[in-house]
C-alpha cells in the first residue's frame, strides 16, 4: 500500500470546558502544552523562535504561542506571539482573564461526553459515551497539517532549516485561522429591530501550538513524526467587540473549510517554494495536494503506519456496508481507531529511530537541508495566492472535500 496524502487533512473540533472546573481546564490544557511533542525536545542544537517576532533566535523558546488579532488577545490579557502559559491557557479556556479571573465569555449549559479523571471518555454497558451537561464554554481547535513529504524533510533537517519550516508553518496557521474568521459568517448577534445576524468576526483570539509526532499506529514501534499545529480558538470578536464562542459550522458551509485547508496548504508551499526548496504540486488524490521534490516515496511510506491503519479500517468497512466512506465518515473511523499518544519514548531515541528509517531510505540526517537551494527566490505571494486560491476551489467544487469533523 503506498504512501496516501489523502488522509492529511483540516479538522475541527469541538472543547467544552467546565467553568470554575479548574481540573477540567487542565486536562483541556495539557494536551496542547505537551512539551514532548512539540519541536524543542526533537532539536539539533540550540535554535530556537522569537517569540516576538516569530524569527529564528539562538534562545530557547516554546512552540505554543497566542496568535491572532491583538484586539481579541488583549480581552484576555495577553499578547500576540508570546508564549502560552499553563495557567493562562486555563483561564481563558474558562472564558476568563488571564489575570483578573473575569468571566469575558457568557457561559451556557452544554452537552459534551463525560470523561474521568484521567481524561478518557466514560462509556455505558454497551460502549456507547456517556453524555453529559456542564456549564461552560465552548472553543473549537481546528488543526492543520502538512504533507509527510514536509514532515520528512523537517526530521532530517539541520536545525537552522527545521526552525525555517516551522516558522512558515506557524504564519500559515495563524493566517488561515485568521481569514477563516473574518471571511466567514462566523458570530451571531441581534440587530436593532430584533432580527438575528451572522456576519464575520472582527478577529480571533488562539492559542497555537506546533506539535511534530503523529499519533503511534497499534503494531508500530514509534510515532511517526508530523508537523500540525493544533489553534484553540478561544474567542471571536464581534463587529461591537464582544467576545464570542466561533459557530464552526459555519465552516463547513459554502466551501469554507475547503477554502481554508486549501490555502493553509498553498501559504506553506509558498513560503517552502521562496526559502529555495523545491515543490511538486497536483499531487495524491486527484491533484490536491503538494510535496516537497526529492523525498523518497518509500520514506513517506514508512512515515505514515496511521495512515494505513486508517486505510486499512476503512477498507473493511466499506467492503462490509458496501459504500464508500467520506468527509465526517472518515473522521470517525480515524477518531475510533486512533491510540492515545504516548510519549514514553526518549526524544532521543525516537530522533535515532527515525534517522535509521532516513537512512534506510538513502535519506538521513542533513538530507531535507541539502535539498534546500540556499539564496531563495523572490515570490509575488498575493499574485501567487489568488491564482492558486482559484485553480483548488475549481478542483475541489468537482472533486469534493477534503476535510473532515471531529467532535
């Protein structure tokens, strides 16, 4: 079975957070904040983000920053491109000020799946969720993930080039988050006679995070490595400055998420293209995808065991209901089969491991920098994105969807 970049999509889901549940909020926290997916403990050398200015630094910085409108952000409490503390990202998740501990969001009664202590779902006699009801908030986190191909040339890459890659893919996300709010009908609010308005929010306020393992498959060894930035929407600001839950659904309304998974995709094969590596577009399923030129397909392969645990559950269901499964469908066969990820690992022996994969494929460590043209090219990146913006809607209004919900 080869490598299928068809299962790397933009998927959405839903967090209901208990207020005034601060162990609740935690847990939501947590898994976002894992220092041991993200990029530092994987790193070559010291090299690390400003977070300032979202620029290389020799200083150590962390991988989960507040991104978005600084409007938004600043209802919070916090500042854009700086790092997301663990408190802070508890408060806000309650819709609460990072500081002050005001409640900013309204909260409401909601229905999500119970959990226990440790955060797994709780299940009935016959393994169906228990649901229950919580006053709090909701948050949506719409993750964004690249090609395996990219993700190879990050884990062997120098460590100058891997923070160059991490760099466009962090702009990519918060740019895509970004106009995903503030094109689509994504808030409500009453007008002065009464009658009920969605419209576009004026900004968002996110908290990002770039993790870079995949989820390990049932007979693998490790986990794969895999840049995807998960994007904790946890406010919208409305035309008035209210601060808001995002109404998802709006996303997937109108080609929206197609729209935005289609330019998360081209604002990083951009940024890829003008840093001098090389790219192929128009390719996996149906010509929707890219990858980077010069990567082994046996590599990806190797990369990608979640993909064909997927790929091979899906099989057997389609072959039992005699259908063929797609959009949500896909999204709940990958959420059921998926392990919790686990990183009892030493990042050192997983970089080894991974590396010895890299080898065996005649494509080790320093391999993803060689591939790289040093000197870059200059990009006339507006030009370059309404050309590409209007070439994927095309295809995929014929070809339909690649993005899938997660609830």
């Amino acid at each position: 079975m080869s490598y299928n970049p068809a299962l790397t999509v933009l998927t959405l889901s839903k967090i209901v957070v208990e207020v005034g549940n601060h162990a609740d909020a935690a847990r939501a926290a947590d898994y976002p904040l894992e220092l041991a997916a993200s990029p530092e403990v994987f790193a070559r050398g010291d090299y690390y983000l400003d977070t300032e200015t979202l620029e290389p630094s020799s200083e150590r910085q962390a991988s989960s920053l507040w991104l978005g409108s600084e409007d938004a952000l600043a209802q919070f409490g916090v500042r854009r491109a700086v790092a997301i503390g663990r408190e802070q990202l508890i408060a806000a998740l309650q819709g609460q000020h990072v500081e002050s501990g005001e409640q900013l969001r309204k909260p409401g009664l909601l229905r999500r799946e119970a959990r226990d202590e440790h955060g797994q779902v709780v299940v009935d006699g016959d393994g169906r969720a228990v649901q229950e009801k919580v006053t709090g908030v909701a948050h949506v986190d719409m993750t964004l993930s690249v090609p395996k191909s990219l993700s190879a040339v990050w884990a062997m890459a120098e460590e100058p080039d891997r923070k160059a890659i991490e760099l466009a893919v962090l702009e990519a996300a918060e740019r895509t988050v970004q106009y995903m709010a503030r094109t689509k009908a994504v808030v409500h609010r009453r007008g002065k006679d009464g009658v009920r308005v969605r419209e576009p929010a004026a900004g968002a306020a996110v908290a990002s995070s770039l993790h870079v393992t995949a989820r390990r498959a049932r007979e693998d060894r490790a986990p794969a490595p895999q840049l995807h930035v998960h994007n904790l929407i946890v406010g919208v600001t409305r035309s008035d400055g209210m601060l808001v839950a995002a109404d998802s659904w709006e996303w997937f309304r109108h080609d929206a998420a197609l729209e935005g998974g289609a330019l998360f995709r081209a604002q990083v094969a951009d940024a890829l293209a003008a840093a001098g590596w090389a790219v192929r577009s128009g390719t996996g399923d149906r010509g929707r995808y890219f990858e980077v030129q010069g990567v082994p397909d046996g590599l990806c392969e190797a990369f990608s065991p979640r993909s064909r645990e997927v790929a091979q559950a899906r099989a057997e269901v389609e072959r039992e209901l005699g259908v063929r499964l797609q959009g949500g469908a896909l999204a709940v066969l990958a959420k059921d089969t998926r392990q919790v990820k686990q990183h009892d690992l030493d990042p050192d022996e997983l970089r080894s491991i991974w590396d010895a994969l890299g080898e065996e494929h005649e494509f080790g460590p320093g391999a993803g920098s060689a591939l790289r043209r040093h000197g870059g090219h200059e990009v006339d990146v507006e030009a370059r994105m309404r050309e590409v913006r209007w070439v994927v809607l095309e295809q995929l209004r014929e070809q339909g969807p690649t993005v899938s919900l997660a609830r």
